[in-house]
C-alpha cells in the first residue's frame, strides 16, 4: 500500500501545489510558451512545483469534471467575455426538440459581434463604398470558422469591421452575418457597402443577393486564377505549357480594355484543349464581369482586386489562436487583437495633420494639406502633374469639360470623355476635375475630395450628397 494515496495520478489535482503550478502553467500555455520552458520556469521558482506534459497542454481545455464542462457554463464564459471586451453580439442557437415539443439540448452555433469603434469605422468607410468577406478556420476548440468583414480606411489600412464565429459556412450563417449589419451598423437610412468583394463561396452568393440586392458581388482575382489552374492541372501539359497557360490565365483576368479581354481569351482558348475550352465558357465567361479589370476598374472598390486584405488580417486574428483555444480564450484575444488595431488606425491617421509629400506642389494643395489623409494626398498628386499639362492645351474645350464635372461623376463616366480610376474608385479628384484650377492657377477645394479621406472626417449620413 502506498503511504500517500495523492500519488496516484487521478488525485494530483488534489495536492495542495497543484493549484499553484496549474495557475502558472495555464499563463505560461496561452502565451504560447512550451511545455519544457514552463517546466524551466517552474524549477527556478524552487518551490518543487511541477505539471506533466500531458496536463500542460490540456490546461486550457475544458475541464473533464462533469459538472464543471457543461456547454451553458462555456456559453456564459463566451458571452461574458464579449460583454467585457465592448462588443455587441447577437448569437444564434440550434435547439433539439423532443416529441413533446420541449427543448432538450441547446448549440451555439453562430455569434456575430462588433464593438462601437468597429461600427463607426464601417459607418463612415464601409457605406457606399467596399467591404472584403472571407472566413478562416482552427481558432477554437469548437472548430469554429472565424469570418471577418473587412474595410478599408482613408490611410487605405484595413480594418475588421464586423466579426463572426460560426459552425457552418452556408446561406444562413451569411443571413444573419448580414442582417447583423443591417440592423446594428447601416440604420438611420446610412446606405451598406456598395461592392462586396469574396471568393466564390454558394452560402455568401445566395445570401448577398436577398439581404443587399443592390449591392455589386465582385470575386478575388487570385481565387479564380487558381481556380482555373486547378482545373486545367488535369489535362496533359508540359512544365513549360503549363507555366505559358497560367501567365494567359492572368492576361485573361487583368485584360484592361473589353477588346484586350476578347483577345486573351481567344489566346488562351487556342492553348488549352477542347473540355477545357468548355469549363471556361461554362464557369467564367458568365462571371466576366465580377472578375475581368475591364470592369470592375470602375466599381466603387478603392483598388481591390481580391481577398489578400481579409487574408493578411487573419493571421493578425489568429496570433494567439490554435485548434485547441477554449472559445472563450479565443473571443477575449480577438478581442485584444481588433483593439489594437482600432487603436493604431487612429494613431496613422492622426499623421496627416503635419506629415504630407514633399513633392507636393503647396501652392495647389495648400487649402487641403494637414485636413486629408497622405494616401489621399498621394493619389492626388500624380493628377495634379496631369492637369497641369492639360491646360498647356489651348485647343481644350475647357467650358465643355466644366460641364461634365458639374453635372457629377456618373455623367462624367457615362459621357466617355473621362475613364479616371480616381471619382469612381477612390472619392478623389481627376485630372479633369482639377484643370479648371491649374489652368487659373488657383488652389482646388477640400469639396473636390470625399469627405472618407477627411482627418477626423463625419460619419458617412452626412455626406451622402456628395459630389466631387
């Protein structure tokens, strides 16, 4: 017989340095420290405490007492955490009923939060402009998907505007994903994103369409480059034919110009057998206008041409995560994460009140440095040099031009007279809406620019006249 019964390994959490080395172990296990530098850590503290391997890395789960693991206990933590971090959340179940029409067992199977900072970015960045969608996985113990609504600011940094733990990844966890927005973040007549940019996922294509019917649906170019490379991998084709077909993929998806893209996809066609000819009709000839440059350079999307946005936050999100964080471990550090990057969004912006290009023509730009944004000033500059070309041409019909700015940026495009990146994409000022200027030599008004691009601009209702 053993003298000391705790011995055994079932009661080693009844040892009275248990509770000790466990509390110091769990601290040492989230910020993600191995088990034999805590052990390390644990000897120099010359106390003889001590975890095994086996306990250290499961001192985050969830415990194995019954009563101490059931899922409202997990649930309270979950929504708890939420409450602390300042998140709105609303979350979504899925109950078992019995044959009496009772209740028997109750699943988290959704939860979608923001915090008041992430709700006035999208307000003001978000509305009527772009947002990315994307989702990523093994960040909780209840494998989880983590999808994030990502927008971009005026110092053209993204932000997670909105963000949700979900099991599935279907119509209905997008519902209510979107009906989260609707009825927490776009109210008081404040208009949603005009473009949502995604990969090709059927549970956020179906829902986009009922909850944002407006709204243009515009697909990642690198997902549908590598999308087609995957289904041509299939056929027979040389190293050297295979590298020529993906380099005509990429010509065929960034064709500029409508005449451009009939030429790479006939260039592309005559490389590539006969079925696969066909896959291309059938899956992306349809889709050309959610995906060719030729069309989606003039939609509202401040540049984006894919998810790489939304992809370079995750790993941001998912520093502290593993498959094996307790979802209200996960929650509390996405929680930390979106602070900080909330926190250093303000901090870059607030830089542009004394950091501008040295470049700058200041007698232009001297009524809008120090009040927008240096990525706004940027983007502007190059126009600038343009317009004041433009009105070394005496033959230009200046009064005509005029008349197309006045009339607005819709009229603008649809005249042909200017295809400029700048009105439409990005809320800024062309080379035809400052030639007015640079042919009188005066300074163009902040009025020219959206006020997104603003230092410390106002919320998006009420600018929704705007007109550069």
């Amino acid at each position: 017989m053993i003298p000391n019964p705790l011995t055994y390994l079932i009661h080693h959490h009844r040892q009275p340095e248990w509770t000790q080395a466990i509390t110091l172990a769990k601290t040492h296990h989230v910020a993600q420290i191995s088990h034999k530098a805590s052990q390390r850590i644990l000897n120099a503290s010359g106390e003889g405490l001590e975890v095994d391997r086996h306990a250290y890395y499961n001192s985050n789960r969830r415990r194995q007492h019954p009563e101490e693991s059931r899922q409202p206990d997990e649930l309270d933590q979950v929504l708890t955490a939420l409450v602390e971090a300042g998140f709105d959340y609303q979350p979504r179940y899925h109950y078992v009923i019995d044959e009496y029409g009772g209740c028997v067992e109750k699943e988290l199977v959704q939860i979608v939060a923001a915090t008041d900072a992430q709700k006035k970015l999208m307000r003001r960045f978000m509305a009527n402009w772009c947002a990315e969608a994307d989702a990523t996985f093994c960040t909780n113990n209840l494998k989880l998907l983590l999808i994030s609504v990502v927008g971009i600011t005026s110092t053209e940094r993204s932000f997670p505007g909105c963000l949700s733990f979900s099991k599935f990844d279907n119509k209905e966890t997008y519902d209510f994903l979107f009906e989260y927005l609707l009825v927490h973040v776009f109210i008081n007549d404040i208009p949603p994103f005009h473009v949502i940019i995604a990969d090709q996922g059927k549970g956020l294509i179906a829902s986009y369409q009922k909850k944002f019917p407006g709204v243009q649906l515009q697909h990642c170019e690198w997902h549908a480059a590598e999308n087609i490379r995957a289904a041509i991998a299939k056929g027979r084709y040389t190293k050297e034919e295979r590298q020529n077909l993906h380099h005509l993929t990429w010509s065929y998806i960034q064709s500029i110009t409508e005449e451009a893209l009939e030429i790479n996809r006939d260039s592309l066609y005559k490389k590539l057998a006969s079925t696969e000819v066909t896959y291309i009709q059938k899956n992306w000839v349809p889709k050309e206008q959610k995906i060719i440059r030729c069309y989606t350079k003039l939609y509202v999307n401040l540049g984006v041409y894919g998810t790489s946005r939304t992809e370079s936050l995750h790993p941001v999100l998912k520093e502290e995560l593993s498959p094996s964080t307790p979802l209200p471990s996960a929650v509390q550090r996405v929680a930390r994460a979106v602070n900080q990057i909330v926190k250093d969004l303000v901090k870059a912006e607030q830089e542009g009140l004394t950091a501008y290009p040295r470049t700058l023509d200041l007698k232009a730009f001297h009524l809008v440095v120090g009040k927008i944004t240096t990525q706004a000033l940027n983007r502007i500059n190059p126009e600038w040099e343009e317009a004041k070309k433009l009105a070394l041409i005496p033959e230009l019909n200046y009064s005509t031009m005029g008349d197309i700015v006045e009339q607005g940026i819709d009229n603008l495009i649809e005249s042909g007279q200017c295809m400029c990146a700048n009105p439409v994409r990005f809320g800024l000022p062309c080379r035809h809406n400052l030639v007015w200027s640079a042919r009188n030599g005066y300074a163009f008004l902040i009025s020219l620019i959206h006020p997104r691009w603003w230092i410390n601009g106002p919320p998006f209702e009420q600018n929704a006249s705007w007109r550069p």
